[in-house]
C-alpha cells in the first residue's frame, strides 16, 4: 500500500495561545489543505496491474469479468447471497428503491446525506423526514412510527458515520406496518452490528463506494442482499432492462460498475485491514485529546463491533466558548478543511425545504446535532503529528471566545 502524500507533511506550529492562531495573523498550521475525505489507495502496482489487463482484455464496461470478479468477492466478504455492483451509490440508491416498488412516502432521517432523500424525489416518492436519536445521529424508531401514514410504503435506514442503524426496532415497526425496510449503508462498509457485517440487514442495503468513503472504487456503489429475485431484477435493471439482446422487459437505467473501477476496489479490498489499522490508529488519537476538552464530545465507535473508524464526528456543546460554525472558520484559516457534515439536514434543502417548509417542527433533535457537530480530518493521508496540530488548534479555542 502507498499512502497518499502530501507536499508538505508537517504541521508548521504548536498552537499555545490565541496569538498562535491564523485567523490572528499566524502563519497556518499547514502549507497545503487538509481534507476530511482524502482517498484509502490500496497498492499501486497490484491496481496498474489489473489496469494493464484490463486494456489488453478491451472489455471496459458491460457486466466483464474483474466487475463479477468483484461483485463475487463483495458478498463473499460480506457475508451475503449477491452483490450488484453499480456506477455510484445514487443510482444504487434509486434502483434498490425502485426494485422493491416503494411509492407514495417513504420514511428517512433528514440528517444524511442529501443523496438518500433525492433517490426518492427523482422517482417522485415523497421522502418523510423522521427526526434521530440525539446519542446515535442515527432514527429514531418512535419518530419514525410517529411519521407513519396510510400512504407510507418503506423505511430507509441510514448507517450514518458507519454505525448501525437501530435495525431490530425498525425491523418490528416494519413488520407491524408491513413496510418495506431497506438500509443507506454508504457508510458503513466493514462495519458490524452484534459481530455480523452490514449488508445482511433489511431487505437488501446500499453501499458508496464514492472516493471519499473509507472503501473506494474511484465512483461506484452497490446493493446488497439475500433475495435472489430482487438482486436479479436489480440486475436487469442496471442495465437498460435487457435481459439478454434485443428483449428489454424494464424501464432500466444505465447503473454499471466499470471495469477499471472493479479493478480499484479489487485491489482497496486487499488493502482494507491496512486501512483500518490507520484510521482506528487517527481516532484513538483524536479521541484522547477531545475528549479531555470541556464542552467538545466525540463520537465514539463501539470497539467490540467491526468499524472502519471513517469519520471523527466532534459536538459542540452550546457552552463551549466558541461557536461550531466560528470553530470552522479557525481550523480553515489554519488550512484545516473541516466539514459541517450534514448541516442543515436535508428537509432545509431544496427541493425539501420548498415543498414541507414545516417539516422541521417535527425535527428538533435533528437541528440541533447539525447544528453542533463538526467532522475532522483523518484517512490513510492524514498522520498523528498532523492530529496533534488539529488538537492544538481546537484545545487554544477552549480557552475563551477567539
Ligand atoms: N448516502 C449517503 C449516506 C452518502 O454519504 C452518500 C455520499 C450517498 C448516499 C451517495 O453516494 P454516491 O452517489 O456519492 O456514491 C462527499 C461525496 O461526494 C459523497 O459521495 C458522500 N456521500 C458525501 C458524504 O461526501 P463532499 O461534498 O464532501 O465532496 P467533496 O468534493 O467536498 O470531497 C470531500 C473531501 O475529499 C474534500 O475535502 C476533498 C477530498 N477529496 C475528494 C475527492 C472526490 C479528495 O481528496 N480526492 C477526491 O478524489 O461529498
């Protein structure tokens, strides 16, 4: 595995006092951005490999053999009957919806990102936001039972931050209701739940294999799942609907994993405990030092399940001394590239914010963690010395308004 460097590695500065600080006239803490989503790369050579093959093969696209290669590989990791592999999470997010026939409202946290409502919208399915548990970022079952209506047809649970969705509530509330339950694990790719890897949950789960999630394929996404009828009219329709030439028996779309794009997560695959080993390395670090900071709390991973550690998810509490969004604007000015992840919740979004501009009267809990949460640097490019110039900058804004 080579890791994706940077110009200038080190952080240029300790920062002691508020006149150490760049929104103070100091020098940043880094010559070049530090990004939140910098890709995991798996070996190099073992990619330009398959590459190579690849060209000289000349199948590119079309369902070839390193994507069933792939796909193969996928569920066999995972722990699943099929995996169909597909060109972005997105559209693997709108097929699964559509393959299960979900119509009229299905129900989905407004805290995620907007790609889980807009696979509803663009098939004219009214995404229903239900508000979270303010402990997990993840739904609430009450709301989500709450928000339930004779036009309701699906739940779609969201993994957010690559931990599990309360899947055994939301699978009763399903039953009860006779909904269907499908999950957004865009997230969690080698996470589990009770020991057993997401993916095997609801009635099939998507993933994003987008470059800035902890497992890559450039772009590309998948869905999961154990029902063989559903995964082979999932199938049919990734492809225009055709099944086989000429006989088109779908409305499809063109949702197909590349060849070069298998080729990627082939080789990431092969790397994937390599990355773990790196990202659990940052947030253990990032954990130590935030979590001794009054009025800043981190969202911790439960360390006897599987988790890719992808995202350092920190809360501002409203008595820290300094606001989240002020927070932001610090850390940027030292080139620090820290994000709002998923400020201000979808329903404030349009087309949503237009269509139910009252939606967030039933979404307290989800306006105040977007309100709150800031999201740090980490990945396979980002290094404890880098860590501990982020954990400077933040402990200096503990000690008083900046
Ligand atoms: N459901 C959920 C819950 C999701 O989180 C997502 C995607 C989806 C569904 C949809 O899956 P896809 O259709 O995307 O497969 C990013 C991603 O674009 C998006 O995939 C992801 N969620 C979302 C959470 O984050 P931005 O707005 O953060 O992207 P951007 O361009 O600002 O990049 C983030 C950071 O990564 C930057 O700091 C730069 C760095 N970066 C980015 C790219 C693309 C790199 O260093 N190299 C790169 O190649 O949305």
């Amino acid at each position: 595995m080579k890791l994706v460097e940077r110009i200038s590695v080190a952080p240029r500065k300790v920062v002691r006092s508020a006149s150490d600080l760049a929104v103070n006239g100091a020098p940043p803490m880094f010559d070049e951005p530090l990004h939140v989503g910098r890709p995991n790369i798996g070996d190099h050579q073992r990619f330009l490999n398959r590459a190579a093959e690849i060209l000289d093969r000349g199948w590119l696209s079309n369902n070839g053999p390193v994507a069933q290669e792939f796909e193969q590989r996928i569920a066999g990791f995972l722990g699943v009957k099929h995996c169909v592999a597909m060109c972005n999470g997105t559209i693997a997010l709108e097929i699964a919806t559509r393959a299960l026939d979900l119509k009229g409202e299905v129900i989905v946290p407004s805290y995620t990102f907007v790609a889980t409502a807009h696979a509803l919208q663009w098939q004219e399915i009214t995404p229903i936001f239900a508000d979270i548990d303010p402990a997990t970022h993840n739904l609430d079952p009450a709301a989500v039972w709450r928000m339930i209506t004779p036009r309701t047809t699906g739940i779609i649970g969201v993994h957010l931050w690559g931990r599990a969705s309360p899947v055994k509530e939301l699978e009763a509330i399903a039953k009860e209701h006779r909904l269907r339950l499908m999950f957004d694990a865009s997230h969690g790719f080698g996470c589990s739940l009770n020991g057993k890897l997401l993916g095997g949950f609801g009635e099939c789960e998507v993933f994003s294999f987008h470059a800035t999630k902890f497992f890559n394929t450039f772009e590309g996404g998948a869905v999961v799942t154990n029902n063989d009828a559903l995964a082979e009219k999932m199938q049919l329709m990734r492809n225009f609907g055709f099944s086989g030439y000429d006989n088109v028996i779908y409305p499809g779309t063109n949702g197909k994993m590349t060849e070069i794009a298998a080729a990627m997560g082939l080789t990431n695959l092969e790397n994937l405990e390599d990355f773990v080993s790196i990202t659990r390395r940052n947030y253990r670090r990032y954990r130590d030092a935030i979590t001794s900071i009054p009025g800043l709390s981190m969202l911790e991973y439960e360390e006897s399940e599987r988790n890719n550690y992808q995202y350092i998810v920190v809360e501002v509490a409203p008595y820290f001394p300094v606001s989240r969004d002020r927070m932001i604007e610090v850390l940027h000015a030292e080139n620090i590239l820290a994000r709002r992840y998923f400020w201000p919740g979808c329903h404030s979004m349009e087309p949503y914010r237009s269509f139910y501009p009252h939606a967030g009267l039933v979404l307290p809990k989800t306006i105040a963690i977007a309100e709150r949460v800031v999201v740090l640097p980490t990945g396979s490019a980002v290094t404890t010395t880098d860590i501990d110039g982020v954990c400077s900058v933040v402990r200096a804004l503990a000690s008083g308004p900046r």
